[in-house]
C-alpha cells in the first residue's frame, strides 16, 4: 500500500523581551516563516545568532535552527542539535521544545522507542503547564509515530485528542495539520472520499494561512488519493505541484518522498525508465537526510519494476540491498516497549486525576477546615514566640534574662490559663454535643473533633513544659518522655526502658526538639514495629531510641511525614540523625547533637 508522508508542523512561541532587540527580532521573523519558508527562516536566524544574543535568545534561535534542520531532512544534525540544548537549558518552554524536536527527528530516522520517549516528556511539560494547543502538537506527533507503524486506531486517537484542543482554541493552523493527519488514517484504512474531503480542507486552511509547506503536504496527499481512484492525470498535477514548493523550500525529505510517489505512478503506467530516474532521485535525498522510510520504500519500488522488466538478476540485487538496509538501521523499536512507554504514561495521568479526586474528598468537612486552620495558627504562634525568646535570651544581659524567666513563666501561665482552658471547653461541649446528639454520622463526626482538641491540648502542654523555665535537666526531659510512654502504649506487655545522665542540661528548645524527636519514634515503634522491648536512652550528647521489633528495608521504605519531620529537627539542631534497621533485627534511632 501507498505510503503518505507528512512534514510535521511545529511552531515555537517565545514572547520575552530580552537584551539583543536586533536579534529578537530577526527570531521573532523568522518564526513567523519556521513553517511555511523553512530556508528563509534559516537564513534569518544565522543573521540573529551573529548579533550576540544573550543566553536564553541564543538558546531559543539555536532550537529553531534545529528545528528547520529537522523539516528540512537533515535529522541527525536536528538530534545533536536538539540534544545539546536540552543539556544546557532550564527553561522548561525550551525543554519541552526540543524534545518535541527530538522526537519527530528520531521518528523520522526510524527510531520510534526514542521518540515515544522524547514525545511523552514533552507532552508531560505542556499538560503540567496547561499547555492546550503544544500538547495537541505532541500528541498530533504521537499519533504520526503510530501511522508509520500502521496502528491507525491508535493513530486515530491521538490526532482525535488533538483536533478537539485545536477546535477549543480556534487554532487554525493545529486544525489543518490535525485534519491532514486524520485524512492520512482514513485514506490507509480505505476511505478515500473520507481522507480527500479532510486534505481538500486541510488545503483551503493552509492557504489562508500562507503556509507554504503545509500547502505542499496537502497537494501531495491529495495526489495520493486521485492515484488511488486511478484519476493519474490528477495525481500527476497534485505531486508536481507539491514537489515544485518543496524544491523551494529546500524540504529534502518530503523531496524523497514526492519522488517515490511520481516513480510509483510511473510504474503503474508502465514508464518504467522515468520511474527508475525518479526511484535514484529519492534514494539521493533519502540518504542526504538519513530517512530511512523513504529509503526503503524506494528500493522496494525498485524490486516492483525489475519484477516487472522480468530482470530476475537485477531483482535478487535489490532484494539484497533492501535487507541489507533493513539490517542495518540501529536501534529498531519494540513495539512492545512502545506500548508500555504508552502504558506507563497513561498510568501517571490516570494517578494524577486520581489523588487530585482524592484531595478533593478529603476537604469535605467546614468544622474540620476550620479547627484545623486554628490550630496550625496556635502552633505557628507558639513557634514565633518561642524563636523570639531564644533570640532575646542569646541578646540579653543576666539581669534581663532574669526578667525574662519571668516573662517565661507567665506565657506558659497565660497559656495554659487561657489556650488551654479554651481548649478544654471546646472538648467538653463537643462531648455533649455527642451525648445529646442522636445521629451516628454527627456523632462520629464530632468524635474526631473532640481528637484532633485533645491533641491540640497535648500539644501546647508539651510546649508549656518546655517553655516556662530557662534550662531543663535530663532527669525531666526523662520524667516527661515516661508520662508519654505511658500515655500512648497499648501493648502494656512491652518492656520499656528510659535511660539518662541526670547531670546534663538543655535549653528550652534543645529539649523540645528532644521530646518532639522521642515522641515520634516511640510512637512509631509502638504501632508497627511489633516490638516487645522499648529503650530510650539519653546521654549528653546522644539521644538513643531502639526496638526489637520487625524492623524495615530502609532502602525501599517510603520516607514518610514523620521521618522527615524527625531529620528536620535534627537539621534545626544542627545535629546528625541516623536510622539503622533491617528485617526481623529491629530499629534503632541515633541522634548526635
């Protein structure tokens, strides 16, 4: 079957005002030409890159080279190109951009896992950035790949997706591109008067925007059609009039391609000498641009009218030539590996949908927002006022941290006078709202309000214990992580050990990290760990916690809100925490400060 080729349209929008006003723009300039006078675009952007533009300019002209490149046949220099940039960018305007670059150059060079590869990065970037109309670019791309290897369900798929964004934008450019893409699928899948209604189109839009190589595209596929129906008159005026655009804009690859097609219409009429000088014609422009599709379809073509001439010798020859050819293009995908790149991909957009679903239904409850505010703004202003004591401590003459003792001792009063009355209250109505309350689900409700109170009253206790003096002892710091043990363990069988240098001393924060540090290892070690002794032990430069239990791969283990919490206090300390654990040997915690 015929093949129809198809030069993919790709614009690069930039709109930064930059340094270099001569070489912006000449840039801008050519961008308007990238797509329809490729060699003109060209010459303009070597004018801008000899005016010095700065960095990210220079960059961004040095893509659109690599794009024309690229439209122009020559892929192996658009993927160096596209490449280098890519390593030595941080925009992500350009990082998108040339792997849409890199894409289409090693899709055209028959290297179908890479560009996938490439594609799905760039379409990652333009979907996290809400990027309609370059997303339906790449999966216009996308949906190309799949055409080449005659997946056209899946071909049709994408360019779908594509044409609804283009529709929602009013993009007539995307429109057109979309619609010869779509009239390619119809035509290889039989529907001829389908894919001729979609080029003829495709045509109409693509002159009203100028567009000489999309007007060459549609020229030529609608050439295709008319040679399917057998109309050679009309097929012959449709490719030379689309070869004659093409030799203009110096588009190598799309010459590769007109020349197979006007040798394949020769050879069905029969003219077999024209065909075999258009069939050496191709294969010059093919290697010329290291297009390997086109390539091969030529010398196929080349079997076609040796079989024909019933030239058997000639026929073996190219046959040998073709698997040689075949053999040696490197780096041939696996389809299967294209389908789980597609898989893979498709998967993190359905996890994506799925956990912002998820966030969504976690914010149902107005009391629970609203609790929830308060108390991050309680603990936000303990925090405050607490670094501003520390501060005012390390600046204070012994007289003023005298005051200042006072002043302690008289937060932590109002504190607990106050807050925490405050808080209790609120437990204790919530409570009788649950007794008098006869609905299950308020109750229930109510219940995790009355949680989250109580937790918040622990809380500021432990923060008023660290507070209301200016040094705590070990011995309390111990006295206070046994009341917690105490409090939280559920399995009273489990041995529990808490050890100190009863000399040591510790500033208020020290010991609040300490205890904040004890809190949430024990607490953890107790739910999961399965341990059946517990032992902390504080020294004075070591806080040491260890289980028996089950123990983790720590390798593997995800690193959850607590553990990190715990590495932030010990940054805070500027001290040096270390978790060591393994399966079936338990865990043990050491803190250096």
């Amino acid at each position: 079957m015929k093949v129809f080729s198809i030069q993919l349209l790709f614009l690069l929008l930039l709109a930064h005002p930059l340094k270099a006003q001569s070489a912006i723009e000449l840039n801008r300039d050519a961008e308007q030409l990238l797509t329809s006078y490729p060699e003109k675009a060209k010459t303009l952007l070597q004018k801008a890159i000899r005016n010095k533009p700065d960095k990210n300019l220079e960059q961004k002209i040095k893509l659109n080279l690599a794009i024309v490149d690229r439209m122009q046949g020559n892929f192996n220099q658009a993927i160096n190109a596209s490449t280098a940039i890519l390593s030595n960018t941080s925009s992500n305007e350009i990082k998108a951009s040339a792997h849409n670059n890199l894409g289409s150059s090693y899709n055209r060079t028959g290297n179908k896992e890479k560009a996938l590869e490439h594609y799905i990065a760039a379409l990652k970037i333009y979907e996290k950035h809400k990027l309609s109309r370059e997303a339906a670019t790449v999966e216009n791309n996308i949906g190309l790949m799949y055409q080449n290897l005659e997946d056209f369900d899946k071909a049709l798929e994408f360019h779908t997706s594509a044409i609804k964004k283009f529709t929602n934008l009013n993009d007539q450019k995307g429109l057109a591109t979309s619609n010869n893409l779509i009239g390619i699928v119809l035509a290889n899948q039989g529907d001829l008067e389908g894919a001729l209604r979609r080029f003829k189109k495709t045509y109409e839009l693509e002159k009203k925007e100028n567009n000489a190589v999309g007007i060459s595209e549609a020229l030529n596929n609608i050439g295709g059609v008319y040679h399917y129906l057998n109309e050679l008159d009309s097929a012959f005026l449709y490719f030379n009039k689309s070869l004659a655009i093409d030799r203009i804009n110096h588009d190598y690859s799309n010459l590769a391609d007109g020349y197979n097609n006007l040798a394949e219409l020769h050879l069905s009429a029969g003219k077999y000498k024209i065909a075999s000088h258009l069939l050496d014609s191709s294969i010059y422009f093919a290697k010329k641009t290291n297009y390997h599709q086109a390539y091969l379809q030529a010398l196929e073509m080349y079997i076609l009218l040796y079989e024909e001439e019933n030239n058997l010798e000639q026929v073996i020859a190219y046959q040998k030539r073709l698997l040689k050819a075949k053999d040696s293009i490197t780096q041939v995908s696996n389809r299967a590996n294209l389908n789980e790149l597609e898989k893979k991909y498709q998967l993190e957009k359905k996890e994506t949908a799925i956990k912002e679903e998820q966030l969504k239904n976690n914010n149902k409850s107005l009391w629970m927002l609203i609790l929830g505010a308060g108390i991050l703004i309680l603990i936000t202003l303990i925090i405050v006022i607490t670094q501003r004591k520390k501060v005012q401590l390390q600046r204070a003459t012994i007289e003023n941290m005298k005051n200042l003792d006072a002043e302690r001792t008289r937060i932590a009063r109002d504190l607990h006078d106050n807050l925490g009355a405050e808080l209790t209250l609120i437990s204790s109505i919530i409570d009788v709202k649950s007794f008098k309350s006869t609905n299950e689900h308020d109750k229930r409700e109510l219940e995790e309000i009355r949680e989250v109170s109580t937790m918040a009253n622990d809380a500021l206790r432990d923060t008023i214990w660290s507070i209301h003096k200016h040094e705590l002892t070990a011995e309390e710091l111990k006295a206070k992580a046994i009341d917690y043990l105490n409090r939280i363990n559920i399995h009273p069988q489990i041995k529990l050990s808490v050890k100190t240098d009863k000399s040591q001393t510790y500033s208020p924060s020290i010991a609040l990290h300490l205890f904040r540090i004890i809190q949430e290892a024990t607490n953890n070690a107790l739910k999961y760990s399965c341990c059946t002794e517990l032992t902390v032990k504080i020294l004075p430069n070591t806080l040491i916690i260890k289980d028996n239990g089950i123990g983790f791969d720590i390798s593997t283990a995800a690193m959850g809100y607590g553990l990190l919490n715990m590495k932030a206090r010990a940054n805070e300390m500027n001290a040096q925490l270390t978790i060591n654990s393994s399966l079936e040997k338990g865990t043990t915690i050491q803190l250096d400060f």
